[in-house]
C-alpha cells in the first residue's frame, strides 16, 4: 500500500484549503495556543501515487504536484517534487512542512528530500 504525505501547517493560522494538482485535500488547524501544544505544528495527510496522470484526488505522485495553500492571511502556490521511487519507496510516508515562505519535504528517516520556494505569495490581510 502506497504510503502518504503528512501536510503540516508551520504558521499561527488555519489553513483554510490545501490543494493538490487542482484538487482540494481539506483545512488544517493552526498550531496549539498554549502549554505543551503551543507552537505544535497540525497536519492532515494526504495519498501518494505513482504517477500524476492517474490523479482522482488530492494525492501527492511521483515527481512534480503543483499544491495551492490558503491561510485568512496568505495565499501561496508551491509546486512540491516528490523524488523517485528509487530514493524513496512509494510505500513510505512522507513529512510536507508548510511556512508562509518555503515547504520543505522530509521522509520519515529525518532525510531533507526537497526545500521549495513558495510562489505568488501574496498577503490577503
């Protein structure tokens, strides 16, 4: 079974809707407020697939996905490169961290898969 990508959002607010490859994969809630939450990055997770062209959802595929990522104040676009299989196996979960101004990929192994700039972003507030 195919593993999945865990989406975590690294800013004070909700993610109202994280897109991937055009379709939408939910809201995340902002990080706890206070005691030992404060400052815990939440997360919602999300398929992996093989390949992009059998996309039906929002699934992370191996090579390019094109992710959109909408806070109340900060809207971003970010296009996310999940490496081959023959860096990492399709059956591994994977770890998104989304700032306001870069993503970083990560495999469960603390390995730094990928950082990536967040384009077009743009302060709604």
């Amino acid at each position: 079974m195919a593993g999945r990508v865990c989406v975590f959002n690294c800013f004070n607010e909700s993610v109202n809707q994280i897109s991937v490859g055009g379709y939408a994969g939910g809201a995340i809630p902002a990080w706890g407020g206070s005691g030992a939450a404060m400052y815990q990055a939440q997360s919602i997770a999300l398929p992996r697939i093989k390949h992009g062209d059998a996309r039906t959802g929002p699934q992370f595929a191996v090579g390019d996905n094109p992710c959109q990522v909408a806070w109340d104040s900060w809207l971003v676009t970010v296009n996310v490169t999940v490496p081959s299989p023959g860096s990492v196996s399709l059956d591994d979960d994977l770890l998104l961290y989304v700032f306001v101004n870069q993503s970083v990929l990560v495999s469960t192994r603390g390995m730094v898969l990928g950082t990536f700039s967040n384009a077009s972003g743009r302060n709604l507030a």
